[in-house]
C-alpha cells in the first residue's frame, strides 16, 4: 500500500474543531487570569501556556512512541477514516485479534489519537497567537509604538509555519511505517517548536542579562552539541537500540565491541531493516548506543564547564542546568541498567526538551556585553593667543 493510501482527509474537520474546543479553555482562563494586563504581557502570557502545553505533547509523544502505539491507528489524521477510536471499534478489533501484541490494539489507537488530538489543539494556539500578535502590533502602532516593539508577529509566524511542518511530519511517521529519519526529525521538530517559544518568552526581558561575546558563544556551542545528542537520542530510541548495551562504563562487557556504523547511520532506510532490505545487525544497534554514549560524555563535559562560567552573571540559569545534567545523568543509567523502564525514558525525553528550552532562553535573556566607548582624545596644546597689534 502506497503512503497516500493512508491519508483520509474526512475525519480532519472533526478533529479540527476538538482541537478549537481543547483550545479554547486556555484561552479562556487566560482571558480572565490576565483581564486588565496590556496586549504584551497577555500575549506573553499566552505564549507561556503554549510552551508548557507543548512541552507536555513532547512528553505524551515520548510516551506514545515508547509504548509502540504510533501505528495504534494506521492512517492520518484520523483512526480508520474516523475521527476516534469509538467509529474503528471494529477495525481494531479484528487487527487485535490477529495480532493481540502488534502495533493495532484498542489501548495503542487511543494513545495515538490523543496524542493527534493534543498537537492540533497546540496548533489551534499557535494560530491564535500568530493572528492576534498580527493585529496587535498593527494597532499599536498607531496608537503606542513603544509597546508595539514589545510584540514579536515574525516570531509567531515562524512558530505557525514550524508547527505545520512538525504536523507534515507526524503524518510522514505514520504513513512511512515509522521510518527512523522521519521519526527523529519529528522529535526534533517538537524540540525545536519549545526552542521557539522559550526565545519569545524571553525576548522581551525586563532585566535582560549582560554575557561576555565569550561567553555567549559558548552557550552558542554547548546548544549545538545539545541538538546534536539529541539527534543521537532520537536515533538511539527509534531504532530501540538502548538495550543494545546493558551494563556500564563498558558495552557487553567490552570497551569497544563489534560495531557497524555504516549500517548504523545509513539514514534511507526502513525500521529495523538495511538499504537493501535484510535485517539490520546488532552490531549496528550497538554503533548507534556507543556513539550516543560518547556524545553524553562530551555534552556532560561542555556542560560542566558551562555551568561553572553561567555562576555569576547567570546563578538561576547555571543552576537550573545543573539540575537537567543531573536528571539526564541518571535517566540515561536508568534505561541502560533497569532496561529502560518506561519512566525514566519518558523523563529522559523531558529533560533533553528542558535542556534545549533552557539554552534557547538563555541566549535570549541576554544580550552581549560591548566594550565602553573610548573617551575623546583631550587636546594637548593651549588655544593660541590672539595677535598683538
């Protein structure tokens, strides 16, 4: 069956309008929460709730890739051509049977369109605020300019576009059969839509940090090396290579066992399969694993050194990552040596997520120091005196 055989667009105007409805009660209290605020500090405030919102779908999508429910309904957007599981009771009662254990089961649909049903109601959000930020600053600027500086449209458009694209990419994981490149890119893309929000919730500081040109390249570096593990993460958990090592600091027993990373890191391929089609070997799972160990030891590394930099100019920020490094420290020991426990691999996620928000509202809360501006040179000779007549 080809991909566009599994999109059915007919369930899409239901979905649309739970999506309206789940939106509508952060809106709501969001309304009467901040009644009497200036536009800037609701739409900021609007901005908050999305992020947290967000943040908690990266989770639930963690979870739903976890328990092997992102196939719990085969076709996009909806379950069967329905718009939830309630209308494909038949149809995934008829796929359970013949596969009690396979990817179709009545409790995998249900986490899989819940999950759909939370990223359109974080989509309808990002809506919102791309329109309402639109027509505020074109109001403002006709009646308060300085607070129109306070608004962000072009942000807000961009984080409409990155979620339209996320959403292109959610659709592309189920019907590529979760296909490990797509599914890492949609974890990215759900991290980068928190790196998006953070950098407007932060865009407008009070009291904006001050950071060394130095310094503010380094956090530049360590939020490189961040998304590259990530990437690594995401690579690790689509191809369900965490068990390929279970006992630490070596890998079966050994510093460096057989490994292929050709096959490893071959990015056109299908789950659990080579370019070819033959079975991926283990020695792949393990190249993948290995390499991810040796990122976490570098980022752990750029971190410890980071943090004790962020100490003074930034002590909420330094500790704050301390804490994320912590946390990854031990989720990351816990998949490997409790062979990963649903838990800890969720919350592994959560701080990867953390971790990325974190940087991206750093560097948004500052701006670089710039050197003081030299005093004019003071003339060193006396006025001549007028001529003597």
């Amino acid at each position: 069956m080809k991909p566009t055989d599994l999109i059915d667009l007919g369930p899409l105007a239901q979905i649309a309008l739970l999506a309206a409805a789940l939106a509508t009660l952060p809106l709501v209290w969001l309304a009467w929460r901040h009644r009497g605020q200036t536009t800037p500090q609701r739409l900021r405030a609007l901005t908050l709730v999305t992020l947290f919102l967000t943040f908690d779908l990266v989770l639930f999508g963690a979870f739903t890739r976890l328990t092997d429910s992102g196939l719990g309904c085969p076709d996009w957007p909806g379950c069967y051509g329905n718009s939830s599981p309630f209308g494909a009771v038949h149809q995934i009662t008829q796929a359970q049977t013949a596969m009690p254990t396979g990817p179709v089961t009545h409790g995998k649909a249900w986490i899989e369109m819940i999950h759909r049903y939370l990223a359109t109601g974080v989509g309808a959000l990002l809506t919102v605020l791309m329109v309402w930020s639109v027509l505020a600053v074109r109001r403002l600027r006709r009646s308060d300019p300085a607070q129109a500086r306070l608004v962000a449209p072009g942000w807000a458009a961009l984080t409409f576009v990155w979620v339209c694209l996320q959403g292109a990419f959610g659709a592309l994981t189920v019907t590529m059969k979760l296909y490990p490149a797509i599914v890492t890119c949609h974890l990215l893309g759900g991290i980068g839509l928190l790196a998006l929000l953070a950098v407007q919730t932060r865009r407008h500081a009070p009291q904006p940090l001050t950071l060394s040109a130095t310094l503010r390249t380094a956090v530049w570096a360590v939020l490189g090396l961040v998304v590259l593990q990530v990437a690594l993460g995401g690579w690790v958990s689509t191809n369900y290579a965490v068990l390929a090592c279970q006992d630490v600091p070596t890998c079966q027993g050994q510093w460096w066992p057989p490994m292929d990373f050709d096959a490893g890191f071959t990015l056109q391929r299908g789950l659990g399969v080579q370019a070819d089609g033959s079975a991926l070997p283990f020695a792949a799972l393990t190249a993948i694993h290995v390499t991810h160990r040796i990122g976490a030891v570098v980022v752990l590394a750029a971190l410890g050194l980071l943090i004790a930099a962020l100490r003074r100019p930034a002590p909420r920020y330094a500790r704050g990552l301390l804490a994320i490094a912590v946390l990854q420290t031990l989720t990351g020991l816990s998949n490997i040596v409790l062979g990963w426990p649903l838990l800890a691999a969720v919350a592994h996620t959560g701080g990867a997520a953390a971790l990325v928000t974190l940087l991206a509202a750093l560097l948004a809360h500052s701006h670089r120091a710039t050197a003081p501006s030299p005093a004019p040179p003071v003339s060193s000779h006396l006025p001549s005196a007028a001529p003597s007549r």
